[in-house]
C-alpha cells in the first residue's frame, strides 16, 4: 500500500466526516451551544456570596432599629433591613427563606439568628454580622456588648444535609427527564412505533400508558434517597412527609411531560439525550442546588424561577431542614404545576403533529 494512497483516503474521510458534521445540525449545536451556555452561565449568573445581605430585626421600639441602621450604615456593608415587631414572625420569616438572619434586639443580650442550611452562605453572613454588628444591642458611641449567634436547620455548619436535600430534584431531574426523552425516540429507531400507531393508540393514551412507570421511578429514587439520607446521613424530615411526597409527584410529573416532549421532537435517541443535556444544565446550576440563588443576578433569577428544579428545591430543603409550613410548599407548587401543564400540552401537540 503506496503512502499516497493511504494520505488520499484518509483525507477522503475527513472531507466526508466533515461535512456530515456540518449537515448535521444537532450536534454542531451541541458542539457550539453547550460552551456558550457554560460561559454565559458561570461567566455572568453564577456568584458564590450574595450582594446583599437580609436581615430581619425584632425590635419593639422604634428607636433601637433606627440605631441599629445608623451602624449598619457606617459601615457601608451592603444590607437589606425589615422590621419585625414579633419573633414569631420573623422566625416565620427565616424558614420561608425571606431573610438569611434574625436579630432579636428586644433580648438582653441580643440574639442572632442564622439559617445554617447554606453552610457557605452562613458563614460568610456570620463573618458578616461578626464584624459589623458589634454594637447591636446598644448605642452606636457606647461600647459593643456581648451578642450570642444560634445556627439554625444545620447548627454544625455541615455540608450533607444541604447537598443531599438538594440531590433528590437533582437526580430526578437528570434521570426522569432522560429516560423519558428516550422512550419514543427508542421505539422509532427500533421502527416498533409503526406497530403502536397501528393499534391506534393517541397521543394521550400513550403520555399516560408509556410514562407513567417513569413518574413511578422519580417516586422511587426520591424515597430511596430520603433513606440513605436518613440511614447514612442521619437527615430526618422535621416537616410534613405527605406534603413532600405530593410536591415529589407534580414535580416527576413535570419532568416526565418535558421529557416526553423531548422523546417526541427528536428523530433518535441522541437528539433526546441532547436535549435533555441543554435543559439539565441551566437547572442544576441556576436552581440554587450549589450556589446561592441570591448571589445571582436578576436576569438569571427570572428564568430561575421558570424551572421546576428551583421552587422543588425550595420545598424539599424547606420541609427537610425547616419544617415549612403548608402555605409556603403550596405557593411553591403552583409554578411547578403551570409548568407540568404547559409541557404536557405542548408534549400532545408535537405528539399528534409528529407521531400521530
């Protein structure tokens, strides 16, 4: 075999692969899209410390919460203060995530109030209160007095309680999402869908026939991890468990109809798997599974607060760790349950355009 030959075909082969390449535009998406979503996302969404910290301040007399801004302000840390006149409000306050610290000045001498779950965030809010809070409890010229800080939801500032909480949306979202995008897309390339549309089967009976197993694994994989949470973590639920099984069955329903959309736009399984890749990306990162939702700035927080990962996030760790009250996971359903509803019917729309 001469070498000319040889530099021939391999060249040939490249010009072939070349241009198949170029004609084939999910992958030259995939090529192109998944870097520029990566540097748009970690270059201008993701933040590790938010900008501004919130604080809630139980205070009674109108005059210590004046003096506490006016320490607040000379030190020019970037805060956002809300007056409570009781505890237990502020402390309701806490839970639902409205403010990451509670200050008791009412209390003698002053308690702060951190939400742990974020062992990060915490501490970076704890340095934050350490140093510009010295002198809570008393007059801006008197000296600081003593003030204790009580760590709620994580007292040991661990990292597992808040990563494992947050795994459950997570790998619901890769694996429920994934595997029903591959259904479909499977039965066309084996060429067997020819065989279920010959039955006469609609789209609607195929929605309900073929995925609801996959709601009933997302069901699964959510109590298999609540159990190795509880057996290997010691993580156990402090709020309600039927309210989180509920949110866990809209939230499986959600994705399950995304991923049937999916099943159904695509020719084969890898456009499916393309396509969940392109969604599974922004929602683990923009849902505040890593990094502080807070932190992020407003445009990304929009489209945050469009994925169902983002508000599942919310009620599992709130119920987990916090014990949130019904109102709250209620509030957090609703965009869960608007966004399971749109797919779905977007789903049967491609379904009966595509395969019907």
């Amino acid at each position: 075999m001469s070498m000319p030959s040889t530099r021939k075909r391999v060249f040939a082969l490249m010009v072939k692969e070349s241009r198949q390449l170029g004609r084939d535009r999910a992958t030259l998406g995939m090529l192109l899209g998944i870097p520029l979503l990566q540097i748009a996302l970690f270059g201008g969404a993701i933040e590790l410390a938010p900008h501004r910290l919130d604080i809630r301040i139980i205070a009674g007399d109108t005059g210590a919460y004046t003096r506490i801004e006016r320490v607040i302000a000379a030190t020019g840390a970037s805060v956002r203060l809300s007056r409570s006149s009781s505890g237990a409000a502020a402390q309701a306050a806490l839970a639902r995530e409205q403010a990451l610290v509670v200050i008791d000045v009412d209390a003698h001498p002053a308690v702060v109030y951190l939400d742990a779950t974020n062992p990060v965030l915490a501490t970076q809010a704890e340095l934050t209160i350490e140093r510009v809070l010295g002198s809570i409890s008393g007059p801006v010229e008197d000296e600081a007095p003593a003030f204790s800080v009580r760590r709620l939801y994580n007292p040991g500032l661990t990292t597992p309680p808040f990563m494992v909480t947050g795994l459950i949306g997570v790998i619901l979202t890769m694996s429920v999402v994934m595997m029903s995008a591959l259904s479909v897309a499977r039965e066309r390339e084996r060429g067997t869908l020819e065989g279920l549309l010959a039955a006469q089967v609609t789209p609607g009976e195929l929605w309900m026939g073929k995925f609801a197993p996959y709601v009933l694994l997302g069901l699964v994989q959510a109590a298999f991890v609540l159990a190795v949470a509880r057996f290997l973590f010691h993580i156990v639920p402090v709020g309600s468990v039927l309210l989180l099984g509920l949110s866990t069955l809209m939230f499986a329903i959600a994705n399950v109809a995304l991923g049937f959309m999916f099943s159904c736009i695509a020719r084969v399984q890898m456009q499916a798997m393309q396509m969940t890749f392109f969604f599974f990306l922004p929602s683990s990162l923009l849902s505040g599974f890593m990094f502080p939702f807070a932190a992020m700035p407003r445009w990304a927080q929009l489209l945050a607060e469009t994925l169902p990962l983002t508000h599942y996030l919310r009620i599992v760790r709130g119920l987990v760790l916090r014990g949130v009250d019904t109102p709250f996971v209620l509030a957090e359903l609703v965009p869960i349950a608007a966004f399971a509803v749109c797919a779905s019917i977007a789903a049967l729309l491609v379904a009966r355009r595509n395969i019907a």
